[in-house]
C-alpha cells in the first residue's frame, strides 16, 4: 500500500457554488487566458477570430509561467476588465 501526500496540506476541496453563466457572449468582455504551456497560444488564437467573429470583445492575458498561480495584479487586472474568462492549456 501506498501514501499519497497532498502538498497543499488541504483535507477537503472547497466547495464553491458556480457563478450564473451568461445567455450569450455578444456585446460582453470575454478574457483569454494562456496560462504558457506550450502551444496554447494555438487554441486561444482560434477561439478569439471565432468569438471576435460573435461580436464580443475579447481582452487576451497570459501568465508568467505555468507552473505557479497568476499573479495578483494579472488577476485583478482581468476582474476589473473582463466579464467572463477562458482559460487554455495544452501541451
């Protein structure tokens, strides 16, 4: 038998109800977030000429690095700028 530890030292998922998502992305504010795996940029591309095409306004971001949380500043940056967000990896 194995012991997996969970580094984050958290006992249990929190448990978060969803937000209401919009009727349509038409006229709104959606932000990209490429969060710098590899090729992602790739998907995100495509996905803004597809939802510019809808008539929304698409804001693009992109993390300093995969490997940690964005930082704060990109964070509030996208609150305050941006009513829904997609974020993308891919490898």
């Amino acid at each position: 038998m194995r012991t997996v530890l969970d580094p984050t030292g958290e006992q249990q998922a929190a448990a978060r109800d969803l937000l209401p998502r919009p009727a349509s992305l038409r006229g709104r504010t959606v932000g990209l977030l490429d969060i710098s795996k590899p090729r992602g940029d790739v998907v995100l591309d495509r996905l803004a000429e597809l939802l510019a095409a809808d008539g929304v306004v698409v804001r693009r971001y992109r993390k300093p690095t995969f490997t940690r949380t964005a930082p704060v500043d990109l964070r509030h940056e996208i609150a305050e700028q941006c009513e829904v967000v997609i974020e993308a990896l891919a490898d």
